[in-house]
C-alpha cells in the first residue's frame, strides 16, 4: 500500500494519507505531492483519518503547503477523525490556519459550496 495515495473526486485533488502516524519520514514527501498539486488543482483534500498521530514537522510540510496554495489561488482542507489528533490541531491551534473536517464528505461539500458561492 502507498504512504500517501493521490486521487481525484471531480476537480478536488485528494491526498490520502494512509499512516497510523504521519511523521517526519514523510513530510516531505507530503509538501512535495502537494506543491505539485496545486500546479493542477486549486481544490485539495488531505485526509488524515487513518493517522492516529501526527507529529510537528508533518505539521510544518501542511503549514507551508497552506501558505503556498493561498499565493497560488488554492485552498487545502484537512480530514480528520481520530480524537488524539483532534486534540492536538487545537492544541496547536490549526483549526486558525485550516479548515478541518471530520468526513471526507464534508470537505468534499466545502470546496463545492465554495465553487457555487464564486
């Protein structure tokens, strides 16, 4: 199984990170994907709802990446469910930086409803 699957739904980009944690030894493979991503795509989901953690320096690749889609006109939306990770993006205060789902339904629904508000 890949680390890091990368899918379509429509023209929503999907990053599926299938890890139970989600660290250093796949931060950059992660910014990189996504960089790449956004040459392509401006509608990006990263689905962290296999990761039952998720350490700073994986963190820091989707901070920079976020940052990164916001110059280039793009928008990167995060799925999450364990409740340990949960805890630590509002800890770390994330949540102001992200918009965090707890569905990949729902996020898939956020960047729609964007696309009818343009």
């Amino acid at each position: 199984m890949e680390n890091i699957r990368r899918y379509n739904e429509e023209d929503i980009r999907i990053e599926k990170v299938n890890l139970v944690r989600a660290t250093l030894n796949e931060a950059n493979e992660i910014k990189e994907n996504l960089i790449e991503d956004l040459i392509d795509y401006k509608k990006i989901v990263v689905d962290l709802s296999d990761c039952e953690y998720v350490d700073s320096t994986f963190i820091g690749a989707l901070v920079y990446s976020f940052k990164h889609s916001k110059v280039k006109g793009g928008n990167i939306k995060l799925v999450i469910s364990d409740s340990l990770v949960k805890n630590m993006f509002i800890l770390n205060d994330i949540e102001r930086v992200f918009k965090v789902y707890y569905s990949m339904k729902d996020a898939i629904n956020a960047h729609q409803e964007v696309q009818k508000d343009s």
